[in-house]
C-alpha cells in the first residue's frame, strides 16, 4: 500500500510538472531561452511519469500474486475435512484400501499443486519485486533530474549567463 501511495504522488508530481511546465513554465523567458534545458525537463518529467507507470503495472502484478497465494492457502484449509470425510467413508464401505488411496492421492495431488505455485510465486514475484522497486528509484530521480534542470535553467537566466542558450551570445 505504500508502495502504491508512493508512485501515485511520483506519478502526480511528473504529470502536474508537466503540465504545469507546458501551461506555465515553458512560455517564461528562463526556460525558453534555454534551448537545452526546457526539453530536458520535459524528457526529464515524462520518464518519471513513464517509468512510475510501468512500476505500477509491477505493483498490480506482484498484488494478483499474492492473491493467487492466498486462494490456494484458502483451498488448502479445505483439507481440513478429509480426516472427516475420510473415517466417515472408511464405516461406510467394505474396500477401505481404496478409500485411503484415495484420500493419500488427494493429499499428495495438492501437495504437489502448493508445492508447484509456491515455486512459480518464488521464481516470479521477487525478480518483479526488484523491477518494481528499480521504476520507482528511477521514477523519482529523473523527476527530480527535472526539477533540477529547471532551477538551473532559472539561475542561469538570472544572472544572464547564455552559454547554454539557443540563440546568439549577445
């Protein structure tokens, strides 16, 4: 949930700059006047927005996992009733080898199908883990990329410094 929470305002934060930037910012004589610097905080603002986006499909898949974990977990408490079902089927018949068969190859087929979604939920869930977790480093440092590339842009538009403007140093 956090996690979530946190790409949100990742994703809020790179949106609202960019929209802010082409609302605003960009028509202010400091970023237009910076040939560089202006599209490299849009670059800057639409990785973060890119990069939290795809961290967030990370998120809802590592979340569909642990689902799938626990409607197994809840389809094994169902074998709780074997031993029931199984003496209550032993008074009942006259071949009760074949009920213990029966309930063994039960226990042995789900055993098998935990065994076999807890190896694909260990194989998948924490290499997705560490993608998800990378986006959101990423997310975050190329948005802040941005905001720095902005206020180099203002300080230099500031102080009059044109070595990085598009135009002729007058």
């Amino acid at each position: 949930k956090m996690a979530q929470a946190t790409l949100q305002q990742i994703m809020t934060l790179s949106a609202g700059g960019l929209a802010l930037f082409f609302s605003f910012i960009a028509k202010a004589p400091f970023a237009s006047s910076m040939g560089i610097l202006g599209p490299g905080v849009v670059i800057a603002w639409s990785a973060s927005l890119c990069a939290a986006a795809y961290a967030h499909r990370l998120h809802s898949i590592l979340f569909l996992a642990i689902a799938r974990l626990y409607v197994i977990s809840k389809q094994v408490n169902e074998l709780e009733a074997l031993p029931g079902e199984v003496e209550l089927a032993l008074k009942s018949t006259l071949n009760q080898e074949a009920v213990l068969e029966s309930a063994s190859a039960k226990i042995e087929a789900e055993r098998t199908r935990v065994s076999n979604a807890l190896n694909e939920f260990e194989q998948s869930f924490f290499p997705t883990q560490s993608k998800a977790i990378n986006a959101v480093r990423f997310a975050l440092a190329v948005m802040v990329l941005g905001f720095v590339l902005l206020g180099i842009a203002y300080v230099l538009a500031h102080y009059n410094l044109t070595f990085l403007s598009s135009g002729p140093a007058i």
